[in-house]
C-alpha cells in the first residue's frame, strides 16, 4: 500500500469548513483513498473513501486530485465534536488486500 | 446491527500473566482483524481472518501471541506471559469483504495496561 503523508495538526473554528490535506504520490491505479477519525479512547471511525471521482456523504466531502497524488477532506462545518485525529490511508482492492495501513493522522483542534 | 463488540473494555494485568481478549462482529461479517495501538500511534496491524481461516499474520505478532475464529463469528486474542511493552489498545474491525466498498468498522478496543 502506498505511503501518505499527512500534517501534524490543524486548528479550525467552528462552523467553519476544515479542509484536511493528504500527499500519496505514489499512489497505484487500483488503491483507494479511505478516511478515518478517532475520537480520544475510542475505535476509529470510518468517514468516506474514494478511487478517482470525488466523494461526499453526509459527514463529510473527498476532493481527490486529476492524477491522485493527492487528497483533501473537506468538513463543512465544523464542530467541536469533530475534534479528532483523522487518518488518510491508501489500500487497494480485491481479496488479495486486508489491512489498513494507519500513519500518525492530523490532530484537529475545532475551537469554539 | 450491533456493531463490533469487544470485551473486556479494559484489563489491568501482572507482568508474566496470560490474558484473553474477545471481539463478537457485526453480524453476516465474514472478515476480522486485530490492531493494536500505543500512545500516540496509529493502530498497526496484527492478523486478520476470513470467516475461521487466518489469512496473514503481522511480524507483531509475536510467538507470545494467538488469535483464533473456530467457527468464524467471534474471536479471541490471547498474550501468554505478558509484558510491559505488550501495554497497548487492541481493537477488533469486520467487514462483508475485502472490496473497496466493504468498509471496515471497529470496536471500541480492549484498554491493556501490564505492570
């Protein structure tokens, strides 16, 4: 699975759009963008993944670049509830794959 | 659906003691995995199954270390003889498959604190 590279921390006001950035430059053509979180002393949580085409759901939008070296998570409006660590990670598909590789992930701080 | 149950939430152990962990899927999940977690660290991954076959196992996973699925529902972990470093959150996720639209969902984790 390819690598990613994420920032440390982000801060965010709330109510405001948080737009968590994501570098997998050596992403291959049959791996996908998944998008966790982790709330202190709980499981992480799935968000939203995506191959190619843009993603949104009803927590979140994924806005991932023409040649996929790159992605962005997008909240739309913050809460403080959304304080977490978010995980970017590359896994590709089919039977072969299992395991989520996990980095440090982006604290985000949503301030009031 | 349930979702992914682990239990027990927390266990606090003696160095040297054995310890089991137990994770019940969501239900219709024929995939299971275990990851463990120290402070400050993304989980990293340590085994997973396909229904009661274990499909790959993490250079984690020490000789100390044995999951089972004997009839591919639940499963458990144990750690025989345990130790300081062994001090972690273990979480338990299942999916439906392995395609990209099979999404992994996670327990709450068994806190592990060795003394």
């Amino acid at each position: 699975d390819a690598k990613t590279t994420q920032p440390t921390s982000m801060d965010c006001a709330e109510g405001r759009a948080a737009n968590l950035p994501c570098n997998h430059s050596t992403i291959s053509g049959n791996e996908y963008v998944y998008w966790y979180r982790q709330i202190h002393s709980q499981g992480p949580q799935y968000i939203i993944h995506g191959l190619k085409n843009n993603e949104t759901n009803e927590m979140a939008s994924l806005i991932i670049t023409e040649d996929r070296k790159s992605s962005t998570l997008i909240l739309p409006h913050a809460t403080l509830r959304d304080t977490a660590v978010y995980y970017c990670i590359v896994r590709g598909s089919g039977t072969s794959y299992g395991k989520l590789t996990f980095g440090q992930g982006t604290i985000l701080t949503v301030h009031p | 659906d349930t979702g992914v149950s682990q239990n027990p939430r927390h266990k606090i152990t003696k160095r040297g003691q054995n310890v089991t962990f137990r994770c019940d899927p969501i239900s219709e999940h024929n995939r299971l995995y275990w990851y463990r977690q120290t402070l400050g660290q993304g989980p990293e991954f340590l085994t997973y199954f396909q229904n009661e076959a274990q499909l790959e196992k993490s250079r984690l996973l020490s000789d100390r270390f044995s999951a089972e699925r004997p009839k591919g529902s639940f499963s458990t972990l144990e750690i025989q003889r345990t130790e300081q470093g062994d001090s972690a959150m273990y979480l338990c996720a299942s999916s439906l498959g392995a395609a990209a639209k099979n999404i992994q969902y996670f327990g709450a984790g068994t806190r592990l604190s060795v003394l």
